[in-house]
C-alpha cells in the first residue's frame, strides 16, 4: 500500500511539473500572475517551464529577459568608482561633545547616480589647531537617497577621539545602493 502512495504521489509531482505545451498556457498565466506581485523568482520558475516549441514560449522569454535584468541590479550593490564620483558630500561641518569626546557630523549628501542610494561610508580626518591631522575615523551611515535627490544628514558620530580637534574634512569613501 505504501509503494502505491508513493507512486500516486510521484505521478503527481511529475504532472504537476510537465514542461508541455499543453501546460504553457497555465505555466504563462502562472507566471504572469507572479510577475504582476513583483515575485520574480516564482514568475521566472514557471516561464522556465514554458517549452521553445509553445507558442507563449517568445512572450516568456521577454518576461524572463527583463527578470535577468532585474536581478542583474540586485546583484550589483556597491557603487562603482565611476558612479562615486557623480554622489557628492557637500556642507559638512563638525563638533566635538568633549564629556565624551564623540564627533558630531553635519553635511549633505547629493545622488546624481540613476539609482537609490541604502548606505554611505564617510571618512572624517581630524587636524589640531596647527593643521596636524590627529585622527582619522570611518563610519557607514544609513542613506536612503533617491536618485537626482538631497539628503541631509546631522549628529553624524563616528566613533570616539583620544584628542580634541579644531578642524575636520570629510570624504566619501564608499556607497552602497
């Protein structure tokens, strides 16, 4: 008995996964249906299934062109040197809260990449009052910047000093999308 369940149960799975053209149109509407939900993978799992020969199989294929797209963006979650310099760190000024000597940050963050910004990673040098760099921290930061947008950012803090500091640069280092 446990041997016929078993070939039941594989005869259904291996008809439920049948890559027919008597299944493409059902595989198609499936896979549009996961499309439509922006769930790419299950869409790309039944577009897949579509056989070359079906003709649904041209319109598959340029839904799942444009899922390789798609993930070819999700891959790519550094910022390339060359789109580095198109993201520009303005207005920066600096403090320090001496009880516990923490660095605040202040500057503006200005994305003219094509694509939305998630992190950000600063590099603050620090110069006493006769020009001497005195430290040097690295912070990433948090940095939903749209595209072609501003973000503002304040009561930045990097870390912690050993030494005051009268003066402050910062430059970005990295970015993440």
């Amino acid at each position: 008995m446990k041997q016929f369940y078993g070939f039941c149960l594989l005869l259904v799975f291996t008809a439920g996964c049948q890559n027919t053209e008597e299944s493409a149109p059902a595989n198609m509407k499936k896979g549009n249906d996961f499309y439509g939900m922006k769930e790419y993978d299950v869409a790309e799992y039944y577009y897949e299934k579509i056989p070359p020969e079906s003709p649904l199989y041209p319109d598959a294929k340029v839904k799942l062109d444009s899922i390789a797209v798609f993930k070819q963006y999700w891959a790519i979650t550094k910022v390339t040197d060359a789109d580095l310099k198109l993201i520009n760190l303005s207005d920066h000024s600096g403090s320090m809260n001496l009880s516990a000597m923490k660095p605040l940050h202040s500057f503006v963050i200005i994305n003219n990449t094509k694509r939305t910004l998630s992190m950000i990673t600063v590099e603050f040098t620090y110069y006493d009052h006769e020009a001497n760099q005195v430290a040097q921290l690295t912070c990433t930061v948090d940095a939903p910047v749209p595209s072609k947008k501003k973000g503002v950012f304040s009561r930045v803090e990097p870390g912690v000093l050993k030494t005051s500091f009268s003066r402050s640069t910062a430059k970005l280092v990295g970015a993440e999308y």
